[in-house]
C-alpha cells in the first residue's frame, strides 16, 4: 500500500503527530508519497522575484517568523497564536528529518517544479521526540564509559532534526578521511564557521565539570557511530570515559580514514590504561601544541 498526501507539509498543523498517526495506520514495509516546500526552495523563489537584494531581506524575515519564533520557548506561543501553524518554513534538512523520527526511512528524494517530492517506508513506530532538536543547545545520547549513555551537550550547528538523518547521510554520502561525513547538508551556516575552532562543543565543559566525561579522551560516538567501530574497539573504547580533546589531534600525521583512526584510539587507550595522568598530561599539551603551533583545525 501506498499513502500520498496531497497537502504541503508546510500547511499541516502539527506535523508531528500527524506522521505519527500515519505510521499507526500503516504496516512495515508501506510507503507514504508527500510534497513540501523546503525553506531553500522557498528562498531561493524570493531571489528570483524581488530585484537588488530585496528578496534576501525578504528571505531573512520570512526565516526569523515562520522558524526562529515558532522554535524559541518565549515567542512560541504568540507564534502559534496569530499563524495557528497554518504556514511554516521548514529547511530540506528538517523535513527529511521529521519524517525519519516519525518512523520512516526515505527512500528517494528530489526538486521537482519547485517542490521537494519524498518516498518514505516505514521501517519502525514513532521515534522519542527530542525537544533539544530545536534549541540552541542540543542534549545528544552518546556511549559512554562501560557503554552506558551519556548525554552529552553541544551548541546546534546543525537544522532542527538533522539527528534524525544520521543513517540516511552516511549511506548517502559515507566518511572522509577524517572519519566525518562528506558534504553534510544538516550543517547550517553557522555551523561552517563554528565547527572548524571548535566553538560548537564549548557546552561540553558542563560534561567535564559533572564528570561524564573528561579533558582528553575518545570522542563520544552516537549508536550509529559507535556501530561502525570493531567489536574489539568497542569494547576497549567504553573502558575509558570519552574527552573533548581527542586522540585524532595529538597525532603528528592526521589519521585519516577509520581504520587509522582506530589505530589512533588503540595507542591512547592502552597508554591511558597503563599510566593515566602521565598519558592526559602529554596528549592535552600535545594537541594544545597542534592547535596553536601546527594549526589543526576541526574538519
């Protein structure tokens, strides 16, 4: 069976709950056909209809109403109150990523007379909603030490449900040699000039003071990420708490793909476990070494 939805997503109210209550309808495996209009398609059509740089204006406002002020605790409400959430601007990103937490997998996606079309399956019910998906400081579950979850705390530098889309990009796009995702599209413009200086992951000094994590250590990896490791680095990994300065910065050659980036984990781990204190004290001093003097940066 296939459901298609003759509606934009854009004038649906609720649009969680009403994908939730599609996917109670449906069965595993069912398809559901939707169209919406993405907020860079809906920009993009401002530029093209207002002259000199008006439409830009015209684009920002239009983002600061239909997205900033229904997202932000204080305006919420008055936002709700005069639109009814008869109209809202949604970036490709949000709502490729509303359909995936609502228990979908895309299976195509395309621009197609200025509109997004999507074909999703059901693969699972509903997702737990995530609130901090839409505020300025995301709450991410990460493995920690002795593989319990951790939640771990960062500015967003992402759109609004990009979490959601992790499995759906790395099977798009796979890793660079960093270890990272190529031509991530959740980044949101800010995020570009945040990540590189590490700006982003400032919040995860609440981490360091509570104790979930520490200075120097592995980097804490999402389920999906984490699934990726060998089982035997899986296990040597949650032995140790994870840190804000990895090992992929201490090293004089920048490990480059997963397997090196194992390897790089592998020498800090067992190090760590031998000598701990003389093994953070070289790897913080180190990578503060390559930061200010060799200038590595965030990739």
């Amino acid at each position: 069976m296939k459901v298609t939805i003759k509606d934009k997503l854009n004038k649906i109210a609720h649009l969680n709950d009403f994908l939730d209550d599609w996917n109670h309808e449906m069965n595993i495996g069912e398809q559901l056909e939707c169209v919406a209009l993405s907020m860079e398609q809906e920009f993009e059509a401002m530029r093209k209809k207002y002259p000199l740089g008006i439409g830009n204006i015209v684009a920002l406002f239009t983002y600061v109403w239909h997205d900033m002020f229904a997202k932000i605790k204080f305006t919420r409400k008055f936002y709700f109150a005069l639109s009814g959430e008869r109209h809202r601007t949604y970036s490709y990103t949000e709502i490729l990523g509303r359909i995936c937490r609502a228990g979908f997998r895309i299976v195509k996606d395309e621009n197609s007379h200025g509109l997004l079309h999507i074909l999703a399956e059901k693969k699972s019910e509903p997702l737990e909603r995530n609130d901090s998906s839409v505020s300025p400081i995301l709450r991410l579950k990460r493995v920690g030490k002795d593989g319990k979850w951790i939640d771990v705390y960062k500015f967003r530098t992402m759109h609004s449900y990009s979490q959601y889309l992790q499995d759906y990009v790395y099977e798009r796009n796979k890793l660079n040699q960093s270890g990272k995702l190529v031509n991530d599209f959740r980044v949101n413009f800010w995020g570009r000039i945040m990540r590189p200086i590490w700006l982003d992951e400032l919040p995860m000094l609440w981490n360091v003071i509570r104790g979930d994590m520490k200075w120097v250590g592995v980097r804490p990896l999402s389920e999906h990420f984490f699934s990726l490791y060998t089982p035997e680095m899986q296990a040597l990994r949650t032995k140790v708490r994870p840190g804000m300065f990895p090992p992929f910065y201490y090293e004089k050659e920048t490990p480059k793909g997963l397997d090196e980036i194992q390897a790089s984990e592998r020498r800090y781990i067992e190090a760590y476990l031998e000598h701990p204190f003389l093994t953070d004290m070289r790897y913080f001093w180190g990578t503060i070494y390559n930061i200010l003097i060799r200038r590595k940066r965030s990739k």
